[in-house]
C-alpha cells in the first residue's frame, strides 16, 4: 500500500525508518527539529549542523538544486580513522613497521577532494595511487613528503616511466607495480638512460576468491596482475640485471568493496607466502600493498552482502598485522610496512548528493460516484461488482476477475466499441479494487504470492531534480543501493511510499531499490509551498567521474564546506555546475553557432513580418541566457 497510517511521530522514529545510525557511520542524526543533520566531532557531538541550514546557506548564495556537498571534515575524519585503527593494530601486536596509507585518484579525481586528502593526509603520510600518466601528474603535483608513497599502477608507456623516475630522484618514494611482465624491459631501459634507480614493485594475480559484486573478476579469473610463472620470470631478469634490489614492492587488489573478511585474510595469507619466497630468493621488498577493497556499510546490515561488510575497521587492520606477522614471525622476517589503497571508505561518506522534488505521479484512484453512468456496458458493471466484493479471503480471484474485465475494456476501446470516458472510469475503477486488495492484506490468512508486490505498482513516482547517470552511475550500471531520505520533515510520520524518478525520461533514470530492501522509499506529500529535499548519501567514491550526459543533464553544482568546533560552518569552495553551453561543446556543438543559426531564423521571421524586431530580441536574449544556465530544473 503506498499510504502508511498517520499514527504518533517521533524524530527517533523517522531515524530508525531510514536506518541513519546503521550507515551513518555516527556522523548523522536526526534533530528533535525533524532535520537530518551531520556532527563530525566524534569528541564533541554536541557539535552539529542541520543539512536544512546548509541547504538555504547554498541556496542564499544563488545555487539551486541539486547540488553535491562534500563536507571536508568528513573526509578529514576518514583518514584519521584508517590511519589511527592501523597505528593502533601495529602497537597493539608490537608490529615492528607502520603503515602508509595511499589514496587511489582514480576513485574520486576531483582536485579539491585530492587537495585536501594530500593537506590533511600528510600528517599520516598518507599518498596517492596512480593508474594514469594524468593521476601520476597529479599525484606528483601533491605529495610533497618524502614519507608518503606514490603507487603507479596500469600500463606505462615510457613517458609515465620517465615521469615517474624523475619523481624518485627528487625523493619520493614511487613505485612502478608490475602488471604484465613487458613492462620490466622498458622501466630497466629507463632507469639506465636516466641513471635513476627505480622502485619496482610486483603486481600478484592470486588465487584466491572473494564474494561480493565482483566475485567472477577474482582468483584465476582476474583481469590483473602477474601468475607465478610470471613473477618467476621477472626475479630471474631482475637477477639477471643484478637489479633484484630495485624490487621492494608486492601488490595484489583483491576487488573493490571485499565483503567479507574471511577473504581479505586468505588473500593476505596467499601474499605473505609469496612475500616470503621473493625475499628468501634476495629481493629487496620492503614494502607489502594490500589494494583496495575496504567496504562502505550502504545498507548498514553489517552483513556479508553486495552493499554491506561482515567487519568494522578495527578488526580490518588487526587482522592484516595479525596475518603478516603470523607468517613472517616463524621465519624471521623482517616486517614490511604495509600500504592499502583503500578509496570507497575514504572518500563515500563525505559527499552526499542533495536534490528537490518536482513533482509526483499519484496512483490512487479518483473519488468514485456510487452509480454508474446509464449506458455502462456490462464489464464495467462486472468490475463494480468486483470492488464491492473484495474481501480477504477472496484477493487472489477477485484480482483475476479484475484484470479479465479491466483488459476487455481496453480491447473493446481498440476496436472503437466504447469510449475514452469509459475506458477511464474502468482504469479508475480497477485502481480501486487493486487498493482495496492491498487494504485487505493484513487480514488475509494467506497473502498469494501473485500479490505480494502488489502494492509496489500503486507506489507514487517522486520527480527528483537529478540525473541518476550523471549522479548515481553506480545505481544504474551495477544496482548499488545507497541511503536516500528527506532531510526535513522528520518530525511528521511520512504517509507515502514512493519510487524516485530522475529528470532524463529514460525508464533506467529512476532508483526502485532502497537500503532496507524495498522498492519503495516512505516519503511525506509534497506540499504546495515548500519544496521537499532528500539527500542520496554516501556518494563520495567513483559516482562522480563515471556519470555521463546522458539527456545532456551535466555535473551539478559542488560545494564544499566545514564545519567549526563551535557549530558554524563555512562554504569553503564552490564550483558552479555546467552550463547549458559547456555541456553542448562536450558533444562538440559551437554555442556561438547556435546563437548564430537563431539569429538567422527569427530574423527571418522579422522579414516575413511574423515577429517584430523587438520581439526578435528578447527572443535572442532568452537563447542566451538559455545557453548560461543550469542543465537542471531551475525555478
Ligand atoms: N587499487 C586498485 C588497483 C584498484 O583497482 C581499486 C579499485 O578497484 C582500488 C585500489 C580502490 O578500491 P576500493 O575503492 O574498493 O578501496
């Protein structure tokens, strides 16, 4: 049923219905107000911001909605947290080296996120990943710390080689990874002509498997990385080239968003084996990289599932020093500092996307008359009779008998035999029965399992102003559920149930899945004079850089801000979202011809008298200031 029953509210309530301290990882909460709001200091919760505050800040500023606020404490937060769990781990085993944390670009490229992960995360040490010959630019354009590590992952060519090379002689610590073995050839040429020595690191295919969204690209089967022949035969050319030194690194990515920790600990256990043999044939290693795969709880079921992890950070961390040591300790085995490139839990809390509604598409049915009109054919009748029928111990025949008579009438329209008022009355009137169907379910001894998900096709469609491709890649390519809830309004029972459709048209552009496994999201009626504001949560990692133009709807206004001890805040950047304009030079229009080509047309309709020359301009003056705004719906 889309309606819930208004009954007692509390703002708890509302906080348990969308689940907030489940994925909100203590950073949101739901005020007394009935606002959705964000407190950064784990020391000091009383510090909070309400995300209705935020929004009319932006709002007074002259940004509309939609907009992607990233709030830089919380990104600050996320590496102090993996940086601390993983220097607690090592004190607590007594782990003789430290860990040096690496951000991979690729996850989340926008320059002020990586700015700000290379001014805050240089109190860790904390580097960057690059998969690019443009990451690695921009990793060497931010590391400055001759503690933190770069990690060149992908293919190089030897410009990247070059670049990376001349990053080693100014100090820093940059590894080239492995990934097939004709790259040795190139780095080793290199590093000769340049007379650098390189950081050479090797990338493993393991066998082992992991569950998870990404379970078929893993073990045998992985795109990736180096089988055991292969690394063989580097460390017999690096022997060879008297270069076995220059290999201090071992690599393997087990997959993004690892589920379940039973398998970061026999990948580990698979890696230190190796680890292990290099260094016993002379390697240089020094250095042991676990990838990424840290997991983000979206659905906050603390599970094994797609959109959770069966683990809390803590216990991530001890478990890797635990499983190194336990390996290298018998062996007497020097302890390599461990380096994760961990991008989804650092980065997705941070952001959340915040959008308004424009409108909704209600399927209830309309008031019915008690009689019916004098000419009704006898279907329409019959379907009447059916509505007043329903009881729960009849749901399953009286929905066939509503269905039967429901598609005679849209036949007999096809075929001209009765009319459109008539057919409308029918389609209102099979609306009534199916609800009342759904209203009779609690009482039903048995619920058939054709109508289980009944009430899911009465579910209101809530107009979101947003791309879900721009936006939400991820909720279209691959279903990713994230956390979506009103900010506001908290405080008064929602009494909908609603799927969210985007601003594309496009049947993809909608989200029908939701954290709590339903299809429909409970959502308050939209009022005339307020706008009603979610916010999707959890946005900060890969969301950005996959979304596409599709319907050319393109990047949305981004603003970052703080929040203070004493519970202000400050807009720290802001970034205008495309325009019209930049959006069409994407798809190689030339606005300017545009305008052009307008021009010609109403001037030609001024000649033929059809507009006048004053017309004419505030029509040219509409197509520009067209072209300057928003790709969204502004009001
Ligand atoms: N490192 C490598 C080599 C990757 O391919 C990826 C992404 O798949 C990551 C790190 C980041 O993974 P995650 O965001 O799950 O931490």
């Amino acid at each position: 049923m889309n309606k819930l029953s208004p009954v007692s509210w509390s703002a708890q309530d509302a906080a348990e219905l969308y689940r907030v301290s489940d994925w909100g990882a203590g950073y949101f909460s739901v005020s007394a107000k009935g606002e959705l709001q964000v407190s950064p200091f784990a020391d000091d919760p009383a510090v909070c911001v309400s995300l209705v505050d935020i929004i009319s800040g932006i709002r007074d500023r002259g940004m509309d909605m939609p907009v992607l606020l990233r709030i830089e404490n919380l990104l600050d937060n996320s590496l102090s947290r993996l940086n601390e769990a993983f220097a607690a781990a090592i004190e607590q085993a007594g782990y003789q080296s430290c860990y040096r944390g690496v951000f991979p670009i690729k996850v989340n490229q926008q320059c002020h996120v990586i700015e700000e992960i290379a001014r805050f995360g240089s109190r860790y040490h904390h580097g960057l990943e690059a998969g690019s010959k443009a990451e690695l630019l921009v990793a060497l354009a931010n590391i400055r710390d001759d503690d933190s590590c770069i990690v060149c992952n992908g293919y190089k060519d030897q410009e990247f080689i070059d670049l990376g090379l001349m990053a080693c002689q100014l100090g820093v610590n940059c590894f080239f990874v492995i990934e097939t073995p004709n790259e040795l050839p190139l780095i080793l040429e290199r590093s000769e002509a340049l007379g650098v020595s390189p950081m050479i690191g090797l990338r493993l295919k393991l066998t082992t498997q992991v569950d998870g969204h990404w379970s078929k690209d893993s073990g045998d089967r992985s795109l990736f990385g180096l089988t055991t022949a292969q690394l063989i035969d580097i460390v017999d050319q690096l022997k060879l080239a008297n270069k076995l030194d220059c290999l201090q690194l071992l690599h393997f990515h087990l997959g993004s968003q690892i589920t379940n920790i039973r398998n970061v600990r026999s990948g580990l256990q698979e890696a230190c084996r190796v680890y292990v043999d290099l260094k016993q044939e002379g390697a240089g290693l020094g250095y042991l990289d676990l990838g990424g795969g840290l997991a983000v709880d979206y659905d906050g079921s603390r599970s094994n599932t797609c959109h959770s992890k069966n683990y809390q950070l803590d216990e991530y961390c001890a478990d890797i020093v635990e499983t190194i040591m336990d390996i290298l300790d018998p062996l007497g085995i020097e302890h390599p500092v461990i380096i994760t490139e961990s991008g989804r839990a650092t980065v997705a809390h941070s952001s959340v996307l915040l959008f308004n509604c424009l409108s909704v598409t209600h399927f209830d049915p309309a008031p019915l008359s008690p009689e019916l009109p004098e000419d009704s054919p006898e279907l329409m009748k019959n379907l009447l009779w059916v509505l007043e029928t329903v009881r729960p111990d009849n749901l399953q025949e009286c929905y066939n008998d509503a269905l039967y008579y429901r598609d005679e009438i849209r036949e007999e329209f096809r075929r001209g035999e009765v009319k459109l008022r008539t057919t409308a009355l029918a389609e209102n009137l099979f609306l009534a029965i199916l609800q009342r169907i759904v209203q009779c379910m609690p009482e039903a001894r048995r619920v058939p399992a054709e109508l289980e998900n009944l009430h899911e096709s009465l579910a209101d469609i809530y107009y979101g102003n947003f791309s879900v491709f721009q936006s939400l890649p991820d909720s279209w390519a691959i279903e990713q559920v994230f956390p979506i809830m009103p900010v506001h309004r908290l405080g008064e029972k929602p009494t909908r149930r609603a799927i969210i459709a985007d601003l594309t048209c496009d049947c993809d552009g909608k989200i029908d899945r939701f954290i709590d496994g339903q299809s429909t999201l409970p959502v308050h009626s939209l009022k005339d004079d307020e706008d009603y504001m979610l916010g999707i949560f959890l946005v900060g990692a890969y969301q950005e850089t996959l979304g596409d133009l599709h319907n050319l709807f393109g990047d949305t206004h981004v603003v970052s801000a703080r929040i203070n001890r004493d519970g202000s805040y400050d807009f720290v950047r802001e970034i205008e979202g495309d325009s019209i304009a930049d959006v069409l030079n994407y798809v190689e229009y030339y606005p300017q011809a545009l305008v052009e080509r307008f021009r010609n047309t109403a001037e030609q309709a001024v000649r033929s008298g059809r507009i006048s020359a004053a017309v004419r301009k505030q029509m040219m003056e509409a197509f520009s200031a067209s072209l300057r705004g928003y790709t969204y719906f502004e009001k």
